[in-house]
C-alpha cells in the first residue's frame, strides 16, 4: 500500500489479519499499525528504490529462510489481535462515549453561565479587537 498518505489504513489492517506480510506507507495510520520489521514493513513512497529495495530483501530472506514469511505474517496477526479487533475497537467507543456524556453533564456546557461568560467576552475584548482590524479596499488597478 505505497499511498503518499494514508489517514487510518483499512487496507493495512486487512492484509495483516489475512496473514499477509504488508508493506505500507510511514506517512499517516500505517506508521502506527504497523511494527517495522515484525509485523509488517513501512516503506517511504518519497523513495521509490528504498521501498523496492525492502521488497526484494524479504523475498531474498523468505528464499532463503522459509519460515521468514510465517514469522512477519504471525507478527501481523499479533499486532491486530493486540490493537485491531472489533471488540478492542467497541470497548474504546464506549468508553470514550461514557467519558463525554460524563464531562457534558459535568461541565454544563450548554448552560446559561457558558452562554453570560461569552457575551462577557465578546463586549470587553473580542468586539474592540474586531473593531481595530482596518478594511480590506480594492485597489483601483
């Protein structure tokens, strides 16, 4: 997956939990879910002949040593169940929920303090400073 960016990396996850030795992008997600070298191989789509090079050097070591394949493809599958399974992704949603529905309750964020203390601000600063910045004029050119 050699993407020049990859915000999370779907795919990356899909290739290791299918056992596959995986080579992706260091740029975005797969820089996170991947463990250089153990479970899987970050490559620098900047460096075309460094990312070619990574590749023939795990085919030349699986040629060599056939069990090269096994330990990166185990490795991949470690990391997901560790980092990527369902139910490690649903536990932290629901944590994450249940810790801002506990600071919205908490916080009174939508109440009628929060709501006085922004006028506040607004009438003693933001509205002078807004005030002094100078217009924007077309030039006649």
């Amino acid at each position: 997956q050699p993407a020049f960016y990859e915000a999370f990396g779907l795919t990356v996850v899909e290739a290791m939990t299918c056992g596959l030795p995986t080579f992706a992008t260091n740029h975005g997600g797969p820089a996170e879910i991947i463990e250089h070298g153990v479970s899987g191989f970050h490559i620098d789509p900047y460096h075309p002949d460094q990312a070619s090079e990574l590749l023939v050097d795990f085919f030349q070591r699986c040629k060599e040593d056939p069990n090269h394949w096994n330990k990166v493809s185990d490795g991949g599958l470690q990391r997901i169940y560790e980092r990527y399974t369902w139910k490690i992704y649903s536990e932290r949603l629901m944590t994450l929920a249940g810790v801002y529905s506990f600071w919205k309750y908490v916080s009174k964020l939508e109440r009628r303090e929060t709501r006085r203390y922004l006028e506040m601000f607004y009438i003693l600063k933001f509205r002078d400073l807004a005030n002094s910045v100078p217009i924007a004029k077309d030039d006649a050119n």
